[in-house]
C-alpha cells in the first residue's frame, strides 16, 4: 500500500513537471510564416470578449485542447498583425455558423474592411452560410458556396420561451415583484406569450438590428437594400442556384476549386500546397502592446451575468471587477480606464457595487465604455456614469428595470411530492422569502417597496451619469430594450464605434499618443488554472461533449437557479434567428 501511494504521488508529481514544460514550451513557440502565406480563419469556436489562458490552449490532448474559445481581442489584433505582415498576401475565411453575437461579428468584420484597405484580398467559402457567417462572408472579394449548400436569408426573427402552463402542471406560483412596463424578464413564469408591450420592444430592436444588417450587406455587395428586403421576405433563395442568381455570392464551387483558385492567388504551384496559417496559430504570434510603457491605458473586461464576489473570466463578480477597476485608478501609469461591457446584468446590489468604483474613478482620469453584444439593465447600470459610452448598431442596451421572483411552491411540495412543512420562529418575518409557503400582503408590499426603491436608485444614477432628468429616464427605461442606434437617438450611448474607438477617445481625453494598452483583472497563469477548480473543469468540459449546442441552455437554468436578491437583469436572452 505504501508503494502504491509513494508510486501515485511520484507519477503525479512528473505529470505536472511535464505539462508545465508543454504548457510553457506551447507557449513560448511562435509559427513560421512562410512567404505568400494565406490566413485561414474558420472561426469555428466560441467567440468571447478576452482570450484565456487555458492549460491546454495550444495543445491539443484527446480534443481538450481543440475545443478552446478565441477571444474577439485575439482576433482583431491577429487580422490587424496580417494587414500588415508582408508574408500574408490574404484571408481565407471558411465559415459556416459563426459563434458570436451579432455586436462582436460586426467588430470583426469592420477589422476586415481595415484589412481590405491593404489591397490584399479576403475569399470566403462555406457548405452552408447562418445568417451571421453571411453578414461576415458578405466583406470578401469573392464569396463562394458549395454547389449543393445552403444560404440562409430569411430575416430576424426572436423566439420566447413560456413556462407558465408547466408551473401551472406543477402548481408552481411565481411570486413577482417588479418594476417597468417592460420589464419582462418576469413573463415566461406568468404569461403564455408576450404582452403587447414586449412585443412592441422586440419588433423595434429587432427591427432596427436588421436594418443595419442589410444596409452593411447591401454596402458590400452593391444590392440595393430594398431589393436584399425583397429577397429574404420573398424566401428567393432556396438554393445555392438562387443565392448566385440574386448576386448574394459569386459563385458555386467545390472545395477543391476554392483551393485551386488560393493557389493562383498566391502563385503556388497546383501540384503543391498551399502555404497557409490558421488563425489558431497566428494568434500566438500577437506581441505585447507596443508604447510608452509609463503611459498607459487600462481595459478592465467584464463579460458575463453580474454577481456578487469575485467571479471569473466568464462572469462578473463584483469583488473581481471593483478591484481591477480600483487597480486601474491608483495607478500612476494608467490615464485612462476602458471599461469593456458585455453582460445581460445580474445582481442590482453587485452593480452599484461596481458603479461606484467606476464613479470614484471618473473623479481622476477619463472613463470610456465600450458595449459588446450586450450592455444591459446592470450591463448599463454599471456603464452609465462613464465619461463617454460607445456601442455598435447592434449592441442590445437598456433595459433600465429592476424585478424580483420567490416561487410559491407549496402546493408542488404538498400535493406532486406529499411533502409538508412546519416551523418555529423568533420573529414574525424570520422566514421571509422561504419557498414553502405564499408570501403575505404585507411581505409582498415590503418587497415592492425594496423594489421600487432600487428602480429609484437605478434611475437616479443614470440620470446623473448622462446629464438627463430622472423623469426623462423613467420615461424611457421601464425595463424597455434598445438596440445600439436607438440608444444613441434617446441619449443612453453616445457614440456608435468600435472597441479601438473606445480605445482612441479614451486616449484623446487624456491628452496622450504614446500609449501601451493593460488588461484588467489579471488572468491566472496556466498552471494555476489547471488546478483551481480543476474538477469543475472536467465536469464542464464533458457537459459541453455530450449537450453540443444546447449547453447553453443548461448554461441559463443553472445561473438562474443561482439569482439571489433583486436582479437588474435583461427582460431574455437575444437570440436572433
């Protein structure tokens, strides 16, 4: 027995030593471009806000490491490297449903417009075009399909789910308390479809999304927009015969023919390969930010639902975020704070929490914010006392509402399970908010009075953050969703841009040109990572192999079953189809 522990130990003890020099060798090597290299972006991973610093990020052992996320920050600043890599003569992008929201697809395809001003060329192909790897595709030179493929034009389209016949079955009351006409995070427990007020929102962001998308498509492919209208609305398109016959792409081709046409792009001979780099493996060639190292400006990156405590890289922990931020503005160095929002909200009290950091900052340097995908109820509680807001056309902000839920499950317990319940109390209230039991009028009238308070508090900070009066902001909060262009009209955003924007202004305000940009929070280094919570890890990373897509949606159950204390949380996921 003492063998096999001593055994056990040893052997795990060289494991480490021996993924720690992978890990380090993996990271330390850089690709060899080749001259009249191709970039090849499939961009089939999940799209987030900062690429981590996984263990097995440039390794790949049995799939772990294949399956990593690319961070939009890696993406851009490889395609900006190759505009300018003379070994780089032009990007192939091989899409087929791209993983992002529709605010990060549009920061990657204006990087393309960028890299297009260099004169080399850009070619996609794909078997079958989503409407977000289209909206990308449609920048290239030449844009191809396979002869048997798909092209999906059909329009926007967002689709709710209603849970109020199941909680009826199960004799589940939902207990809402909330603030706003629009609030309607609360419906899918206490409705059986979207009131008119929901719908109205809906169809106008939605609507106002989908305008930009076919005026940025018409832009590059020289459609008129009217006539893109006609072609989705009309279902035109049902084949790749068709999707070439409405000039959505250039041609119909096979792989092999796409190939064949990259090698004559980039002068290689048909009997050899084509010299190529993936963008998987460029990205490891991204130096450090160039500038005066004593002259700096801070990114302080929150992605994620908003909660209270530390969080990590895929959530917002109020703790984590009010550090970094509190970091960025008790250094010398840094002269200028972009915060980088992309959360649905979360936690009404974490949010202040954050808010007042972002407050105490903007007291000494400039503060900028940057909206991704999302920027929403806590999303833009915790971005509205910013110097200046920038987000893109279809960035989904807002939602400026505060609502509450306590489940009444009683008559579950009692009545499907034949589980009942008594209790002992001190104190008339000491069991406020149990499950077990209905709330009184007087508990429900204490909480709406909480409620309404928070909306109070909500309201007032944004209206002092953008010089509006608190009516005004009540008038166009109540819980209602904007997209990035209706935003701006109303005076909740400033400008529409990109992240550089952000980045630009930020360094205009300070005064400063000579500048290097910091990541905030810091990220853990790689062997740390592997260790720390290593078997939530494997439990997640074996979640995501056998539910595919639909992890996501386990994703929302679980953070869900997690809200505590009132929530500043967007009304729904956005999901457009």
């Amino acid at each position: 027995m003492v063998g096999i522990i001593v055994s056990f130990f040893v052997i795990l003890i060289l494991m480490i030593f021996i993924v720690g020099a992978i890990i380090s060798t993996a990271e330390d090597e850089k690709v060899k471009v080749h001259s009249n290299s191709v970039l090849h972006m499939p961009l089939n991973h999940p799209i987030v806000e900062r690429g981590t610093k996984g263990p097995f990020d440039n390794i790949d052992i049995g799939g772990i490491g294949a399956s990593r996320s690319i961070g939009l920050n890696e993406i851009l600043i490889s395609i900006n490297n190759a505009r300018n890599d003379d070994k780089i003569k032009g990007i192939y992008l091989d899409l087929t449903n791209i993983q992002a929201g529709l605010a990060t697809s549009e920061e990657i395809r204006n990087s393309l417009l960028d890299f297009k001003k260099s004169g080399k060329f850009i070619l996609a192909y794909s078997e079958v075009y989503s409407k977000g790897s289209y909206y990308l595709a449609s920048v290239a030179d030449k844009v191809y399909l396979n002869p048997e493929g798909i092209l999906e034009f059909t329009g926007f389209s967002s689709e709710l789910m209603f849970f109020k016949g199941a909680l009826e079955k199960l004799e589940i009351e939902p207990q809402v308390i909330k603030v706003g006409t629009y609030k309607s995070a609360v419906e899918p427990f206490i409705l059986d479809k979207m009131s008119e007020a929901n719908r109205k929102q809906v169809t106008s962001f939605l609507g106002s999304m989908y305008d930009h998308y076919l005026q940025k498509i018409s832009a590059s492919r020289k459609i008129p927009k009217d006539s893109l209208f006609s072609i989705a609305n009309q279902l035109k398109v049902q084949s790749a015969a068709d999707a070439l016959t409405y000039k959505l792409v250039d041609g119909l081709r096979y792989k092999d023919q796409v190939l064949d046409e990259l090698k004559s792009r980039t002068g290689t001979d048909k009997d050899k390969d084509i010299k190529s780099v993936t963008l998987a493996s460029y990205i490891k060639n991204n130096e450090q930010e160039d500038g005066d190292f004593h002259t700096r400006i801070a990114v302080v990156y929150a992605s994620g639902d908003i909660n209270s405590g530390e969080g990590d890289d895929e959530s917002i922990g109020s703790e984590r975020i009010s550090r970094a931020i509190r970091k960025a503005r008790t250094d010398d160095k840094v002269k200028a704070v972009v915060l980088r929002v992309n959360s649905p909200g979360g936690s009404a009290l974490a949010s202040d929490v954050i808010w007042r950091e972002v407050v105490l900052t903007k007291k000494v340097k400039p503060v900028i914010v940057s909206m991704g995908d999302l920027a929403a109820s806590g999303g833009y509680y915790i971005a509205c006392a910013a110097d200046s807001i920038f987000a893109q056309p279809n960035t989904i902000t807002g939602s400026i509402g505060v609502f509450g839920i306590i489940p009444n499950m009683q008559k579950f317990f009692n009545n499907k399970l034949g589980i009942t319940f008594d209790r002992v109390k001190t104190g008339e209230y000491a069991d406020l908010g149990s499950v077990a039991r209905p709330l009184t009028s007087t508990e429900r009238l204490v909480i709406q009075n909480e409620v309404n308070r928070i909306y109070n508090s909500f309201t007032k900070r944004v209206a002092e953050g953008r010089k509006k009066t608190q009516q005004y902001v009540d008038e166009i909060g109540q819980g209602r969703v904007w997209s990035g262009s209706e935003a701006l009209k109303i005076g909740l955003v400033d400008k529409l841009g990109d992240f550089d924007d952000a980045i630009r202004s930020a360094a205009t305000m300070a005064k400063i040109k000579d500048y290097r940009i910091v990541s905030y929070p810091i990220q853990k280094d790689p062997l740390d990572a592997l260790f720390d919570k290593s078997s939530d890890n494997i439990k997640e990373y074996f979640a995501k192999q056998e539910l595919g897509d639909q992890y996501q949606y386990y994703q929302k159950v679980k953070a869900a079953l997690q809200f505590k204390g009132v929530q500043a949380r967007i009304p729904f996921d956005v999901v457009v189809r």
